[in-house]
C-alpha cells in the first residue's frame, strides 16, 4: 500500500493548523456530506465525513490522499473519487475502526493510489 494515500498531497492546500471540522465535502460528482472528524497525524491523515442522508446517516472514512483540494475561504474539501466509490468503501465504526490497522488496510486497498 502506498502511505501516501494517508498524507495530504503538497497541492491540496492543507495547512496543519486548520481546523476542517465543518467542511463541505465534494466527490468528484457532487456533494457528499460534512467534515466530522480529521487527523494531522504524520503517516495516518484523513477525513471522517457525516454523509447525512447521503448513505442515510453513515459516517465515511477517507485518507488524506484522495482530497485534491481545500478551499478555506469556501470551507470545501474536494475528494478524487465518486459517490458510488465512497458509498461501496468498507464500513466505518469510529467506535472500532480509528486507530485500527486492519482496517486503515482494507481502506487502502479499496481507494488505492492511483485514481
């Protein structure tokens, strides 16, 4: 797996100190839901999105790398996949999956590297 997948590519437009609590989150085709949760960590940096009514009510982990750009004056995030590829992502439980290897895996695999 490619660890670049869990950092913020240097043109996203990322700035450590920012709070993304909030953003709108934007697929490749269309609105998706808004940032709840966010990591900075080194070599484990992502998005936790609340899909609203999108995937009634699901919450969606995306790693750092597939974000292509944060607008802070617009407060948007704009991710490189679609709807469908986030809706069929692997579940996701903040209760057992934050911090859970196993799945940070499963995620890698189902995003990939190269979109």
């Amino acid at each position: 797996m490619n660890e670049n997948l869990w950092a913020y590519a240097p043109t996203a437009g990322h700035t450590p100190d920012a709070d993304l609590t909030g953003y709108r989150v934007d697929a490749s085709d269309g609105h998706i839901g808004k940032v709840d949760k966010h990591s900075d960590e080194v070599g484990s940096q992502y998005i936790v999105v609340d899909t609203g009514i999108w995937i009634f009510g699901k919450e969606v982990l995306l790693p750092a790398g597939t974000i292509t750009a944060i607008s802070h004056e617009d407060k948007a995030v704009h991710v490189s996949r679609t709807k469908d590829e986030i809706k069929s992502a692997p579940e996701f439980d903040k209760e057992k999956h934050l911090g859970d290897p196993h799945y940070r895996d499963q995620l890698g695999g189902h995003y990939g590297s190269g979109h």
